[in-house]
C-alpha cells in the first residue's frame, strides 16, 4: 500500500516523526519510526531520520508493506471466548497454553488457534496480541481485530488505564492487604527469571486479602504496571510466594502437622496459582467502558476447597 502524507505548516518545528503520527493516527508510533529508518518513507525520494525537523508542506511518501507474522499457521485448537465483535475479542485463556509461538513452541499456541478463528488476523502484528498470560496462568485477554484498535489497546495498556485484577492462592496467613511498588528487571542471576531490581522498569501491584487460612490466603492483586512474572515476583519479595510457583517459591510447603489431603492438594497442584479473573477496559472504537469476569477454574476451586477444610483459618 502506498501513501502520500502532505504535512500541514501547523506542524512546523515538530519532529517528523511525531508529524507522520499525527496525520496517520491508525498506526502507532513505534510502527512509522521503523517505517522511516528502514527507508520505506521518502521526502523528495530521499530518505530522513525520524528527529528531523518538519519545514512545513513536505510530502511524504509511505510504501507501506504487510507483515507476515512468523510464518505463525492456523490451528484448530479450542478456545473459550467470552465477547467478540468487529474491534476485539476476549477470551478466556487455558492452563497450559502459550500465548504465541517461541522457543520450545512453535505451534499449538492461543496465536495459531486465533488464525484459525479469523484470518485475517494475520495483517496485525502478533494477530492482534496487545499482552500475554504465562502458559500456566488462566483467565482473561484482549485481542484488537483491527490496526486501530490495537492501536489504542496498546496506548491504554501504557497509560495503565486497563484494569486487570487476579486472583491468587499464596503461602502464608496474610495478615492484611497492601501495594507493592518495587522495580521489576531481569534476573541478574539467572537470565530466565525476573527480579526486584534498582534498575528495573517501575512495577505496581495492589493486593487484598480475599480469604484467610491457617497457612495459606486467597488474594486479590490488581496491576498498576505489567510487568514480565510482576505478581509472582511481587507476592514472592514480601515473603508471600503463589503455591506451586517453583519459579519464585521454591518446593512445595507443608505446614506442620500437616493432613495427608493438605499434603496431596499441595503435591498434586501442578501450575501458579494465579488466574486473571477481571479485566475491565475502555472499547477502542466505541469509546464505552467494557468490563469481563472470568469464574476461577476448577483446579483453583477445588484446592480452595481443601484449604477451607484441611487448613482452617
């Protein structure tokens, strides 16, 4: 596709850059800067970088050039989706799958069943992904249908005006809620993991006490920020650790005296227990503010069950 952008002398002065975002508002920033430095814009066929200057009436010219992601293919894996229409689509994501191919998974992902349940998800980067789930936490995710529309996603999820509440299962009698602000960054130590860190991106998350036991809580979390393993790696810095999160909590716990059901509920709970149960976001077209719940799955319920009787508060 090609396009011609005359930019108007009310953008005098303003960086080409932020210009071109001005007069292409279906498209976002990071998308037109790598369109400038890869030279599919020209001004007088020749090539600019994205902080020169605007003079006022150049034309610039956009070969604009659809992306194949990754070859990703289409799948016919089950998903469960909770509300769709012609911007986005909400769905209820699994334990145990990932979000989009990598390493180790380059198929059977929630991508490749989202192609095979629109195709034309293909155009958009990631078919349409704006945030992910680990594999082995559930719950709610948006998907944009549209350029502008995730677009827009995008922008929300920056300016932390989605709100995406979560439920947890963690060690420990929580005596009260509270909020961590602690930067989260890469594991110095280990290149997999993520950690609190002086020299991370900037992290938030809100926590309330849903219920007590005696050795385990039930709690809410909200994100402020979303960061990479950002509750996990939270709950776990105030002592707190999800059970079943071997990645930041270690072995599975027992508490003394243990019961042999505790003791089995603990051992068999094979994934974090964490499920992103509420996400509530402003409708990229429509403007509306649109809000999703997700019950928590059977697996969370049913170890909710057993601390309920086997670890009474």
């Amino acid at each position: 596709m090609n396009l011609n952008v005359i930019i108007p002398d009310r953008l005098i002065g303003q960086r080409i850059d932020s210009a071109l975002v001005t007069m292409l508002p279906d498209y976002s920033r990071s998308k037109i800067t790598t369109w400038v430095k890869s030279g599919s814009a020209l001004i007088n066929d020749k090539t600019f970088k994205p902080k020169d200057k605007v003079l006022g009436g150049e034309i610039v010219k956009l070969e604009i050039k659809r992306e194949k992601t990754n070859d990703w293919v289409a799948q016919d894996i089950p998903i469960d989706i909770v509300f769709e229409d012609e911007d986005i689509i909400i769905i209820n994501k699994p334990v145990g799958l990932v979000t989009h191919p990598g390493a180790g998974n380059w198929s059977g992902t929630l991508a490749n069943a989202l192609l095979y349940h629109d195709a034309s998800l293909a155009k958009l980067d990631r078919v349409g992904i704006v945030h992910r789930l680990d594999k082995n936490t559930s719950g709610l995710m948006v998907v944009a249908r549209s350029e502008l529309a995730q677009k827009n996603l995008v922008e929300q999820l920056q300016t932390h005006s989605v709100s995406r509440e979560y439920s947890a299962i963690v060690y420990g009698h929580m005596i009260s809620g509270g909020t961590v602000n602690e930067p989260i960054g890469r594991d110095s130590k280990d290149r997999i993991k993520q950690a609190v860190s002086e020299g991370g991106k900037d992290a938030i998350t809100h926590y309330r006490v849903i219920d007590r036991f005696g050795h385990h809580t039930h709690v809410k979390a909200v994100l402020e920020t979303g960061r990479t393993h950002q509750i996990r790696v939270h709950m776990s810095h105030i002592g707190y650790p999800l059970i079943a999160d071997t990645m930041y909590g270690g072995k599975v716990r027992f508490p003394k005296r243990a019961d042999e059901a505790l003791k089995d509920a603990l051992k068999g709970f094979d994934r974090q227990a964490l499920h992103s149960k509420k996400l509530t976001l402003t409708h990229p077209i429509s403007g509306q503010e649109m809000s999703w719940k997700a019950l928590l799955p059977e697996d969370m319920q049913a170890l909710i069950e057993v601390l309920q009787k086997y670890d009474p508060a």
